[in-house]
C-alpha cells in the first residue's frame, strides 16, 4: 500500500524523540506491507467509522485511515492525547 501523512502528522511526528520517530518509522514500514501484521496491534477506534490505531509502543501510538490503496497517516504521538482526537 501506499503511505500518505497529513500535515498535521508529520508536525506531531517532527516534534517526537528521534528514538519515537525510529520506532514510528520502523512502523510506518510494516504498515505499507500488512496493516494487520500482529507486531502493529492494529485496532479500528470505536465510535469513529474508518479510523485505525497502531501501536508504536507502550505510550506511543498512530492513527490512519485507508481510502483505496492509500494509507493516511493522520496523528502521532502520546497514547491519550491521539485518541482524543483521532
């Protein structure tokens, strides 16, 4: 698949430890080849329709949506703060 970022992600993204960012990257990797694969944790976000969480670690996640063969990468960062507001 193909992987998109809004702006919004890549503003949160740049604001990330560059530790985070590598774990986000190596993410975003296993994400464009199966966004099922177990490593992710992939999760639809309940209540929101078309919305996906990932885990990036154990604080740390991402949020996408698919439309057609694209992934967009909407936020990243802080496990709370991204499902505020998906």
């Amino acid at each position: 698949m193909k992987i998109k970022a809004y702006r919004s992600f890549k503003k949160k993204y740049r604001k990330l430890p560059a530790a985070i960012q590598d774990k986000v990257d190596r993410q975003i990797e296993q994400l464009s080849k199966n966004f099922k694969h177990p490593s992710l944790h992939t999760k639809k976000i309940k209540g929101i329709d078309g919305i996906w969480e990932v885990r990036v670690d154990d604080f740390y996640r991402l949020t996408f949506e698919i439309v057609e063969d694209t992934v967009f990468l909407r936020v990243v960062g802080n496990h709370d703060d991204v499902l505020k507001n998906p």
